[in-house]
C-alpha cells in the first residue's frame, strides 16, 4: 500500500492498513507533517457529534484511538472526559436538554451543577452555572501523536516487508495503483491512498476540480501558554461551543442569542485542554473566506483569554506561542468526509473537517470495509 500525505488521515490509514497485513509506503512532502493535524487541540470529541451516522464514526474512532493507544503510548492518550459550561441561563438550558437526548447514553452525558463541576475539575474556579459532562471525550498530544504511531508501525513485529516513511517527497503524478514523486521515483501498490488535507491542488487538484467536491477551507487562530501550575483534569469548553456543534441542535439553542462582536466576528468558542507538559492550548476562531490572512488578529485572542481566565477564576500564565490553520471540510452535503476513486486502485480521502483528528482512525478503518 501507497499512502500520500503524513498527517493524522494518512497515518491512520498507515495503521489500518498493517493491522491487515499490509506493507507500506509513507510519503510525505514535508520533513514532518505541517498542516491541521498537528494545529489543532488533540480531541477525540464525542460530545459534539450529531446523532446518527457521525456520532457512530466518533464512537468507534474513540474505541480505536484506546486500542492503538495501547501499542503507542507516545500518543498522550488521556480518557479525561470533557466539560461544557454554561454561564448563562440558556446555555444551562441547552445543556439540560442535551443530555435527556435519546443518545446522551452512548455519550455518556451527565448534567453537574456547580459543585459538580469543581468536583470533576478542581481548577475551575470561576463563576458559572453549571455544566455538561461528557465521559467518552479523550485527549491526544497532537505535536507527538504522528511520530509515536509512525515508531509503532515500524516496530510492528508483523511477518514480512513492513513499514517506509519517507519524508520530503512530494507526490505529482497518478496513475493506477501508482504515484511519482517529485525525484522521478515512482511508488506501486495494491492500494494507493491520497490524504492530502487542505492542499487542494498538487495531484488532488485536477480530481477535484473536475468534480462537485463540495469542500472548503476552514482557517482557525489558536494559541499555547506556559505550563498552568495545577492539573486541569478534563478538556473544558464555554458555551459558545453550543452554537458550533450538532449535537446541541436543541429547541433551546435559538434562545440563546448573538455572540458578543468580537466572537460572532472570528466565530470563537472557548476550547481549553491541557497539554502533557502543563500548558494549555486555548482557541478557537473560524474564517471561511478566501484568500486568508497570512497574519494573525490580536482581538480573538483577547476574547478567549478572557473567557478562559473567567471559568478558572484566576489569571492564565504568559502565552508562549499562537498560531494559525487550515482545515478542509466537506459541506453542503449529508457526507462525513470526502472519499473517492482518482484513478483504478487509487483513493483520495480529505474533508472530515473538525472531525480529523478525532474520527481519523475510523475514516481509514471504513477504506478497507467491502
């Protein structure tokens, strides 16, 4: 098998892919994977899934996520489930309602009152009403997760020609059950997968154009402080996620009105997770119009500072770093992701949006169902 492109979607695939006996060949255009995959906060986020068919994928991605985790420690696999709060009676009562869905089970819901919350999460020290639990939610270290799969699928210990990652070779050429690279070498397998993410040129470029993809680019600001000086134990969300997640689509969530400017601006929601080193990644923003800013707006993260620094109920440590990235996301259509036959024997897969990294390991698992 040919996989093209080393983020998280390929380097799923790389693991499906030898759970099946597979050899493999792992292309990648940079020296390390560069894109969304490692820009993003390292959830496996069931909570926010909509009922049906993405809240399957999601379920058994987290299932997979534990079972590869167990064979790559270095992933930074946490169980740490997640909370949502509400510091608002509308936020209070979208969560209410949410968690007496028929699938809050399956999610593993639970609604907390104040005290609740701090009971799960001592360092929320802030003002709020209440919050929704969610069990199933986990965390990934996203700046280390591709390196520790890519040394468990070369110490596999499978019979047989194993596993070539090869960065610095860019993909130009597609042809059946082949690709070539940009040093003339050409790659041939039983299977050849495309994860190409948000590049939608190169050699998905043609494909796609060619075709009613319906994708698009998502742009979002983030940022990481210095390590906070307590255990945050769970990933924590505000209640502006509500408006940003399907599974929130409630009779309630038309009371609860506009975002603030700054956030209905940028689109921001209060996503907070701690790092294996203490820090906190705090985000995020969304920007669909391009061609996007190659720079970074100050005000967003002012916003998110604030509303983190609320719900702690104390100052967050210096920032030590933002960034910017671009995810691509299918829409205006009821697929999960883009999936589709370029050529005889090759597949492009791209477009789970903010779903990567939590449903990557299912996504690949579904390439190899009949």
């Amino acid at each position: 098998m040919v996989i093209v492109g080393g983020g998280v979607l390929g380097t799923m695939h790389a693991v499906m892919a030898r759970r099946r006996g597979f050899s493999v060949v792992h292309l990648e255009r940079e020296p390390e994977a560069r894109g969304a995959s490692v820009r993003n906060f390292g959830l496996v986020w069931v909570s926010g899934r909509r009922a049906g068919p993405e809240l399957a994928l999601a379920l058994r991605a987290r299932e997979l996520w534990e079972e590869i985790a167990a064979s790559a420690p270095g992933t930074g696999f946490r169980p740490a489930g997640s909370l949502t709060l509400a510091t608002r009676e509308a936020e209070l009562r979208v969560l209410g309602e949410a968690a007496e869905l028929p699938d809050a089970k399956q999610r593993d819901f639970g609604l907390l009152d104040p005290d609740g919350v701090r009971a799960v999460n001592p360092a929320l020290r802030g003002e709020f009403l209440g919050g929704l639990y969610c069990r199933a939610d986990a965390i990934v270290e996203p700046r280390v997760a591709l390196p520790a799969l890519r040394s468990m699928l070369a110490n596999t210990g499978l019979a047989g020609p194993g596993y070539e990652w090869l960065p610095g070779r860019e993909a130009v050429e597609v042809v059946a059950h082949g690709v070539r690279d940009q040093r003339g070498r050409w790659y041939r397998g039983d299977l050849v997968v495309l994860c190409t993410g948000a590049n939608f040129t190169g050699v998905a470029g043609p494909h796609l154009a060619a075709t009613a993809h319906h994708l698009r680019r998502v742009r979002l600001q983030m940022m990481q402080t210095a390590p906070f000086p307590e255990s945050l134990t769970t990933s924590v969300a505000d209640g502006d996620s509500l408006r940003y997640y399907p599974a929130y689509d409630v009779p309630s969530l038309a009371l609860l009105g506009p975002q603030t400017p700054v956030a209905a601006a940028s689109r921001a929601q209060l996503l907070l997770v701690q790092r294996a080193d203490g820090g906190l990644t705090i985000g995020d923003t969304h920007s669909y119009d391009e061609p996007f800013a190659f720079d970074v707006d100050e005000e967003p993260y002012d916003h998110l500072r604030a509303r983190a620094e609320a719900l702690l109920g104390r100052p967050l440590p210096r920032v030590l770093r933002r960034w910017a990235g671009v995810y691509s996301e299918v829409t205006g259509t009821s697929d999960l992701y883009h999936r589709s036959v370029v050529a005889p024997g090759v597949v492009l897969a791209t477009g789970p949006g903010g779903r990567g990294m939590t449903c990557s390991p299912a996504i690949a698992e579904e390439t190899f169902l009949p």
